[in-house]
C-alpha cells in the first residue's frame, strides 16, 4: 500500500495512491480502510504532510562518511534529537530561511513511519510489525546555529525545517534490502548515499529508541544522512529522491 495526504474541499483526508494517481479516500491515520473512490493525479493533488505524528524522533551521523565529512566521530551508539511536529512541510512548500543564519543546509534521508504503539521492543522481536511504510526527509539545518548551540533543537527544529512526503509505502523493505537516497540541489546531484551503509540499521534503531521513549502510531523517525550535504540560498530547488518512494521537491524561501 501506498498514500498519500491531501486536502480535497478545505479537508485534509488520506488517499491511496496507485500508478501516480489518488484513487480512494480515508479520513483517518488508524483505520486507513478507503472508501470513496477518486482519480486525481498525485502532483495534481494539494498535497499535506503523508504524517501526523506526535514526535520526530531523529538519527544523527549514521552515516560514517557523512559524520567525518563534517569533523565528527563515529558515534559508538544512535544520536537521536528531536524535531517538533511544528517543524513539518509539505511536498512543494516552502521552506524558510531564518534571517538569524548564515548556512542552510538540506539533508535527504529515509523517514519510518510508526504503524502501532511500540515501548520497550525485544531483542529477538520483528521490529516489521511495528511499521506503518516509509516515506522521505529532507532535515533542514540551521548549520552554525546548531555549532554554536551545541545541543539541535533550534538549528534543526524551527519551522520548515521538516519536509516530508510525497507519500508513504508498505511496497519497500529497507530491512531486507539497500534504497538509494539522493539529494539534487537546482538539478546537480549532491547527495548519494546506500541505506546498507547506516552504522545502525532499522532494528537497531527502534530497540534503542523504545528502550527509553513510547512510540506512538503516526510517529516519525528519519534515519540519517549520507555525505554531500551542503548549503541552500533563497530561491534554491532541493529535491530529494529515494527509489521505491518517489521525490520530496521544495524551495527556498
């Protein structure tokens, strides 16, 4: 299954999306059981955030070559930070550049979605179960607020600085196999990067996380990102590609 979430008349409603096109309609996140049918093109759609989670619970520098290429160590355990759901965006929004920052950066990544309640998952249990679908990130970086800071929340949670979408599917498994995420910057490729690559994977990543924190259905946690991040200017094109997904594409404003 794939969807998406749209606004249709002034109501944001889900929709299952099929061959590019919005074909059925739900009104809730839990059920997702469609119903009336539609045929509306996805990018002719008024597209929302496909999430409406109750956190964003980030991975950082799981990537060993994106955590070098900006002078850190290989963390030795997940480095996770949070973003507000205030900091959302939609597919083909705008994203905000805060007069207080000199370096904007973008930062393409994997999104997993939480499909059920999950606290304290065990070792030898099927993290699978506890998966809505995936969807894409783009973890926008307020750069030198975040060096100066030294802790994230405000160079990595103001508003915009979450984009997410197009859509959401069930139809990949990053667990069993590699996904390819790309970041283009106004057309140039600048980020490629293999989800093999993660210093820690999926099951990994959820058992460390709800150890301590209860994920809740709709909850969000992007993965990390590969190498080639880099700084954005108003009026820039970010597009952000993962194969199976689709494209995240939003402008600098």
């Amino acid at each position: 299954m794939k969807y998406c979430r749209f606004l249709a008349d002034g109501q944001p409603l889900y929709g299952r999306v099929e061959a590019g096109r919005i074909v059925a309609q739900a009104v809730s996140f839990e059920a997702l059981s469609f119903g009336s049918a539609v045929d509306l093109l996805l990018e002719e759609a008024e597209l929302l955030p496909p999430v409406e989670p109750s956190k964003i619970v980030c991975v950082g520098r799981n990537y060993r070559d994106h955590a070098t290429e900006l002078g850190n160590d290989i963390p030795s355990e997940p480095l996770l930070f949070l973003k507000p759901p205030s900091a959302l965006l939609a597919p083909g929004g705008s994203i905000w550049k805060p007069a207080i920052t000199q370096r904007l950066d973008f930062e393409g990544e994997l999104g997993i979605v939480i499909g059920k309640r999950a606290s304290r998952i065990g070792p030898d249990e099927d993290v699978s179960s506890y998966i809505r679908g995936y969807t894409i990130v783009n973890d926008v970086t307020m750069r030198d607020i975040q060096k100066s800071d030294g802790q994230w929340t405000r160079g990595k949670g103001f508003d915009t600085s979450c984009p997410v979408g197009p859509v959401v599917t069930a139809e990949i498994d990053p667990i069993l196999g590699s996904l390819t995420v790309e970041t283009h910057l106004n057309g140039e490729l600048r980020q490629h990067g293999e989800t093999r690559d993660f210093i820690f994977p999926i099951p990994e990543l959820l058992r460390y996380i709800t150890a301590v924190i209860t994920l809740e259905p709709g909850d969000l946690i992007p993965t990390g990102t590969p190498a080639g991040v880099g700084p954005m200017q108003s009026g820039d094109v970010v597009e952000v590609k993962i194969q199976g997904i689709g494209v995240l594409r939003n402008v600098v404003a």
